[in-house]
C-alpha cells in the first residue's frame, strides 16, 4: 500500500473506520476515499457497484457495521443481522467484480463461543455454541469471515479477516440504548455527576471479565497487518489482558470524578463470563498495542466532552 494509493474506508464515521481514517492521514496516505451513508448505502448493491466503477479503489477497510451492546443486540435482532450481511456481502461481491489490490474486513471477537478456552486462540471459531446476547451480530461477522475466505479460494481475492476485541475511544458510540459497556458506562458516571447523585446503578453482577483495546491502536494496527499479513486464518488484535466489570467502573468513576457510590443490578445480564483474545500471532509479526486502559479511557472522557452535546440520546 503506498501514499498515493486508493484506498477506500468504508464505514468512516464509525469508531473504527474514524480511526483508521485519522490514522492513514498521520502517515501521510493521500488518496483516502470515503463517503457519507446519503451518497453511499452500503446495504444497496447497486450503490456499491456505482462507488467501486467511478472510484476504481486499490484498498479497502471494510469497517463498517452496524454495531451496539446487550439492549440494542437484544431489541434489533433482526436489523443486526440483516444489515450486517447486506453490507458484507455487497461490498466483498463486488471487490470481485472491480479486482483490487487488498481487502480487510473486521470481524469481532464476539465470533468466538461463549465458553470456549482463556484465552481465545482463532482456532477457536466455531468450536461451541455463542453467546445468546449477541448472537445476531456474530453469525452476520461469521458469514463475513467464511465469505472472505470463501473468495479467496475460487476468486483469488486477496483479503485478510481481523478480529479486533472491544474497541473504545474518540468518536464512539455513547447512546443511551445501543453503546457498548465503556461509553455507556462513562456516560453515565458522568451525567451521574453533572445531577450530584448518590450512587451509580451498572448492570450485572460486575464479575464478568473483559478487554479493551484503545481504537487508535487497531487502526494502527489494521494499517501494519495491511502491509505484513496476508494469509486466509482470521488474526486477533487486542492487548492480551481483561480486568472485570467492576474494576472498568471503578477506573471510570475516578477519571470522570464521581464520588458517589456503585451498585450492582443483578437482575440484569452479565453476557459471557469472560472473553480476552490470544494475540500471540500478532505479537509473532512485532505489532503490540501502546495505549494504556487508563490513557484510552481519558483521552475518550476528554473527547466526550468535547462533543456530549452533539450525541443522540
């Protein structure tokens, strides 16, 4: 991939394709193509087809997804799955019919069974069942991975399958119903303290055990593996480390500066018990990440502020 290469990143004003964006601009990519979802609906063939002939683009990131935590995966089943298939399949069909030079698709690390071994190694996939909160959005990222391969094998696409863990950071997603735990979590402890509460209520028991990666990182990362991997297996990408629910919320409280106390809803779901990522294959290639959770979570707070009242409820 060179500086003046084509290079489509399709899902631009998500997380991670801002990121990635944000990323290939620093190191000095000139040609990056984007486009908003009213010039471009990647759930419409023919709009893709139309994007990929006028903008003949040698490199795509295919980060775009639709997205969200336990509610919204629990509430719109079937708009995670259909539109996470649509975009998936519109987009890797037609780099078959406009041949370029190399894909990336972004899976999750939510393909992964709910129980299988700590920590979870990519051959991991398919091995058990999932987790039932998120299943919808990991059978669309499943079909994404074996779709890839898939046109590699009879097509010769070159693609590459990433699986990235739970990502946060600047340009998240901080709606009340679909975010995922860390920006819910962050938003709330912070309106928790603009109202001078008592107390701050998280679902679940606190237990459950997770890991994040600074998504600054994975574009980092996404851009080296883009120049140093190229083989049909998914690759992981995450920190390697997890701490629990209830120690995120308690980092979380002391950067925003809450002082009221933390309670525990139990009634509520605590999704799978633990999931970290093996990334023993990425650290093999020399790629580790270099935001601390502490960092991360401060840069996102202070961009948070930045932003909150731009934010859909």
């Amino acid at each position: 991939m060179e500086k003046h290469s084509r290079i489509f990143v399709a899902g631009h004003h998500g997380l991670v394709g801002g990121a990635i964006v944000r990323r290939l601009l620093r190191e000095g990519y000139t040609h990056v193509l984007t486009a908003p979802r009213q010039e471009l609906d990647l759930t419409r063939q023919a709009d893709v087809e139309f994007f990929f002939k006028t903008h003949r683009p040698e490199y795509v990131f295919l980060t775009a997804a639709r997205v969200g935590g336990i509610h919204a995966n629990a509430h719109y089943p079937a708009d995670f799955i259909y539109s996470n298939l649509q975009i998936q399949n519109n987009c890797i069909e037609t780099a078959r019919c406009y041949p370029l030079k190399k894909m990336q698709f972004f899976g999750s690390s939510c393909i992964y069974p709910r129980d299988c071994p700590q920590p979870i190694r990519e051959e991991s996939l398919l091995t058990g069942p999932l987790e039932p909160s998120n299943q919808w959005y990991a059978i669309a990222k499943i079909a994404g991975i074996r779709m890839v391969q898939a046109y590699r094998r009879q097509y010769g696409l070159n693609a590459i399958s990433l699986m990235p863990t739970n990502l946060y950071g600047p340009e998240d997603n901080f709606h009340y119903e679909e975010s995922h735990v860390l920006p819910a979590l962050l938003r709330r402890f912070h309106e928790a303290k603009v109202r001078g509460d008592d107390h701050v209520v998280i679902w679940g028991t606190g237990n459950a055990r997770r890991e994040f990666l600074f998504v600054d990182d994975l574009a980092e990362a996404a851009i080296f593996l883009m120049h140093h991997y190229d083989a049909e297996e998914i690759i992981n990408v995450g920190v390697g480390h997890d701490l629990t629910i209830a120690a995120l919320a308690h980092m979380i409280q002391k950067i925003v500066g809450f002082s009221g106390a933390i309670t525990f809803d139990t009634s509520k779901p605590d999704g799978t018990p633990i999931k970290r990522l093996n990334v023993s294959k990425l650290d093999a290639l020399g790629w580790k990440a270099k935001t601390s959770l502490e960092e991360g979570i401060t840069q996102t707070y202070r961009w948070f502020l930045e932003h909150q009242d731009s934010f859909r409820r």
